[in-house]
C-alpha cells in the first residue's frame, strides 16, 4: 500500500510538472515561430516597396538603418525591424518573368525564380510559403497587368524552430529526470506520516487481537470445565464462574477503552465544554486513592491551588487525573512517595503527578504514550495494565487544547506533567 501510494504520488507530480512544462514551452515554440515569421512578412513587405533596380536599406553600425524616422505615433517603422532575412522581388507579366531583383543579397536563377512563379500563380493566393522551396511569398499587383512577387527564403524559420524544439525537449527531459528525484524525495517525506500511521494501526490490531485472546482462552477453557460437569451444581462451580466474570470484565474494560481511543481517533468523540473546577475534581480523586496507597505502603501527597478552573469535559478530565494517579501509586513502591500538584501559570493550568521508584529508562520515555506499549509487560498484565492508560491520558489532553509529558531519573523519580488552557 505505501509503495503503491509513493509511486501515485511520484507519477501525479511528474505528470503536472510535465503537463506545465510542455504547455510553457508550446506558448514559447508558438511565439517563437508567431516572431519568425512576422518578420519574414516584414522582409517582404519592405522588397515590395524597392524601387525597381533599388536595393535594402544599408546599416551602419550604431546608427539606425537608412530611411528610418519615427512615425507621427512615436513607434518605429518597418525598416527598424529589417534584418538580413535574403529576399529577391520577380516582376510578372502575362504568367512570364520580365526582371529579378535580389537587391545584391541572393543570387537565384531563373528556373528556381520560374518554378516559385508558377507556384504562386496556380496557388492563386496572395501570400504564403511554398514549402517544396521553403520560401516564403507575397503578391503584389501593379497597374498594366504586371504583378510584384516578393519571396523570402524561410529554410531560416524552420532551422531556428527546430533547434529551439530540441533545446526544450533536452531541458524537458533533464527537468523531468530533476523532477523525478525530488518528487522521490518529496514522496518519502510526504508517505512517512502515513507510513507511521499504518504501522501503527498494523501494530494496534495485532495487539488489540492478542491482549483480547488471552481472556478469552481463559473464558473458554472455564466454560469447557463447567459443561464438561454438568451434573454438578452452580455452588461447587463457582470458582470456574468467578474466573470467567473477572476475565469478562477485563475484556470489556479493554473493549471500552479501545472504544474510547477508537471514537478520539475518529473524532466522533463529542465534548461539552463547560466550565470544570479542576480543584475539586482533583481532591475528588484523591479521596479513593488514600486507602489503595495506605495498602500498598505509599505516601500519597498533595498540593492543590483553590479555584482552579478549566473548560472541558468532567468525565474525561477526571479519567485522565484517575490514570495518572493510579500509575503513581502502582509504580512509588512500598515504602515510596505519590504526590499530586495543581497549580496556576500565567494563563494555563499546571497538573503534575509524581511517583518515587525505580526510574523509567529514558529509551522507553518516547513511546510511554503509544498505545499497548509497556515497560514491563509481564509486570503490567499481573497488575490487570493493557499499556492504554497513558495513551487514553494523552488522548484527553489533547482535546482539552493541552500538552502531556514525562520525565524520569533515579534522583528525582517518575512525573507527568499536564499543561491545559485555563478558562
């Protein structure tokens, strides 16, 4: 799927980028070609007006061309724009070449200048090109039934159109082939975040699958015991229902908080922001905390700035302290420390939740918040942990417009700080 999604990508750039390219360089050949020939149609239009036995304007370097005077708009006339296009003027009389006038710049003989007569004349066109000569013509017709035919050799036009085609098909292909390469290296940074997220959906479902097998191998293997003695009563088969509720009850708490990960992922989830007093909801959790840590041999500490508020949802704000908390007291150890610290700062709320203990190496703090990812997975599955905590804890923090993080050492201990907005 990624390859197939950086390979569409690298084509959908290459065929824009080709697409404008060729439209940019089709404008340029175009009025190139639009150029070239105005001003072989200039060239003939200045033959036509020689007099007869004349020649084209001379130049003389850094002055402008013989005859040329600005007209009453202020533009430049015609022999501004004269170059050195060869063109030679035929005199026709009854369908017959009477002179050759070539101005001193060609020499042309009299077959060539007789076919391109009768050309011009069977055409029965004005002007044009004939291409069996590549020139270039305009008629002009004079009293007494003689005509004026001016040609330009236009071998020119075609030579120059061809080299300049060449030149932007050669630069087409070399931008293409630099196109290419960036456009590989554009499709590597823009697939890494789907990339990232497909692994991590991979990895999600597969230990979504396995975390959900367990319990219900044990559910299974329970109710096989129990049909396997069906003449027993209920009473002598409670121990096997008793393992069976426990392990029904802890797949549905992974159900409810894959659900949970799942509608936040899908932001289905709705909130309703009213106004929450932090304060008492941290005091609120505190309370069920005490007797778990006096079993557990944990001091549990606080420190709680009174009137405290934010806006958000109580629910899960509550959820995301009850995590923290539980983490704290799981991890200080007998004989350890958990405190929580509630606090203003300048317009944001500062919620730290620390625990003494063995520290968390820092190779495992980048991934504390993925979902399924422990520490110790054997430890955290005997203490009923499926490594969403964290993940759910960061889920709520970022719908509430704030920030979670973690920090560990072996002096100073375990803590998660959150920073969210305050009302």
């Amino acid at each position: 799927m990624i390859r197939s999604l950086r390979r569409k990508f690298i084509l959908i750039n290459l065929l824009l980028v080709g697409l404008v390219l060729a439209v940019v360089f089709g404008v340029l050949v175009g009025s190139n070609a639009q150029r070239l020939g105005e001003q072989s149609r200039v060239s003939l239009r200045m033959a036509l007006e020689w007099a007869d036995g004349g020649s084209p304007p001379r130049f003389e370097i850094a002055s402008p061309p013989d005859g040329w005077e600005p007209d009453r708009s202020g533009r430049e006339n015609k022999a501004q724009h004269f170059s050195m296009v060869p063109v030679f003027v035929v005199t026709v009389e009854d369908g017959r070449v009477t002179a050759i006038n070539d101005g001193g710049q060609v020499a042309v003989s009299d077959e060539v200048a007789s076919q391109a007569v009768q050309e011009v004349l069977s055409s029965g066109s004005g002007q044009g090109v004939l291409r069996g000569l590549s020139l270039r013509f305009q008629v002009e017709h004079g009293s007494g039934g003689a005509s004026r035919i001016a040609f330009a050799d236009c071998s020119w036009e075609s030579a120059s159109l061809r080299n300049l085609v060449l030149t932007c098909l050669l630069v087409w292909a070399l931008a293409m082939v630099g196109f290419f390469f960036i456009s590989l290296f554009l499709a590597s940074l823009a697939v890494r975040p789907v990339e990232k997220a497909w692994k991590q959906q991979r990895q999600f479902v597969a230990d979504a699958s396995h975390e959900l097998k367990t319990p219900l191998t044990v559910i299974l293997a329970n109710t096989g015991i129990v049909l396997s003695h069906k003449e027993n009563t209920v009473s002598s088969q409670a121990k096997w229902l008793e393992y069976t509720r426990e392990e029904a009850a802890r797949m549905k708490g992974l159900v409810d908080d894959l659900l949970f990960l799942a509608k936040s992922d899908d932001a289905r989830r709705t909130t309703r922001p009213l106004e929450v007093s932090l304060s008492e909801l941290a005091l609120g959790c505190l309370l069920p905390f005490e007797s778990v840590a006096f079993e557990a041999g944990v001091s549990l500490e606080s420190a709680i700035a009174p009137g405290v508020s934010v806006l958000g949802d109580e629910g899960q704000l509550r959820r995301l302290v009850m995590i923290l908390l539980d983490n704290a007291v799981k991890y200080a150890g007998s004989g350890g420390r958990a405190a929580l610290t509630l606090v203003r700062q300048q317009d944001k709320v500062r919620l730290t939740v620390h625990n003494t203990g063995a520290p968390i190496p820092a190779e495992h703090l980048p991934h504390l918040f993925e979902r399924f990812y422990r520490v110790d997975a054997a430890r955290d599955r005997a203490q009923g942990g499926y490594g969403l905590g964290l993940a759910i804890a960061k889920s709520v923090a970022e719908t509430h417009h704030g920030k979670i993080t973690v920090s560990s050492s072996a002096g100073t201990g375990t803590c998660f700080t959150v920073v969210l907005p305050r009302k």
